[in-house]
C-alpha cells in the first residue's frame, strides 16, 4: 500500500530523503557559516575591548573545526554540483591552514597570514552558503 502512495504520489523515498540530505547539508553550512562570524567578533572584542573574549575565539575553532569534515563527507554522499564540493574540500584546507599559521614557528612570522586565511575562510564559507541556497531552494532565487 505504501509503495502504491509513493508511486501514485509521483514522488519516491529516494528523492524525499535526497531533499532532506540537502536541507540538513544547508542548514549545517548555516550553522558553520555563523560560528565563523561570532569567532570573527570574539576576535574583534577580545583585540579592541577585553581580552577574555579571546577564550570564546579559541573555543569556537576548536568546537566547530570538526563539522568542516563532517561537512567534507556528506557533500561526496549527495550529487552536488562539482562547485559545492570544491567549496566545501576548502574548507579544511583552510582551517588547517589556519591552525599551521599560528603554531608553526618559523623565521618568517607566518601568522600574518592568519587573518588573510580567515578572510578567505569566511568568504568561501558564505559563498558555500549562497550556492546551497539555489540548490535546496530553487525557486525561491529566480526573484
């Protein structure tokens, strides 16, 4: 019976489940892009108003950093479009870039490079969001 309400419905599990993949995949990117912001505030507070805001900064980067995986993974199990995925595999790569800056020590200072990454970071990460957004809502972006 179940099969027949599918079938007569014209929509099947496979693309209901696909359609949620790609929701919960947009709303983690959401919640990734909006932990980089409050990291790049509690910089901000931590720099120009109080350095315990710099406790947060640490914090977020070290509570978030995993999702960038999580994320790497799940865009492979979905057909995203070759962009998204590019989009999402520089993310890692980014963070782990972040993370070399500022604990290797070398002749050259390499942390001035920290904040150009994070730009970058946030950049790739909000455009993620955007390219997202047109796939899981399609119609809602022809405005």
């Amino acid at each position: 019976m179940q099969a027949f309400l599918a079938y007569g419905s014209g929509i099947d599990d496979t693309q209901i489940s696909g359609r949620w993949i790609q929701i919960s995949f947009f709303i983690a990117v959401v919640f990734f892009n909006l932990c980089l912001a409050i990291q790049v505030f509690s910089v901000g507070m931590a720099y120009f108003y109080n350095s315990d805001w710099w406790n947060l900064h640490i914090w977020l980067v070290r509570g978030y950093s995993g999702l960038s995986l999580i994320l790497l993974i799940w865009v492979f199990l979905m057909p995203f479009p070759p962009r998204v995925q590019s989009l999402t595999a520089g993310i890692p790569v980014l963070l782990g870039l972040q993370f070399l800056t500022i604990h290797l020590k070398t002749s050259f200072p390499l942390a001035v490079f920290h904040p150009l990454i994070g730009f970058s970071l946030f950049s790739i990460s909000t455009t993620l969001v955007h390219r997202t957004s047109h796939i899981v809502f399609p119609n809602h972006n022809q405005d």
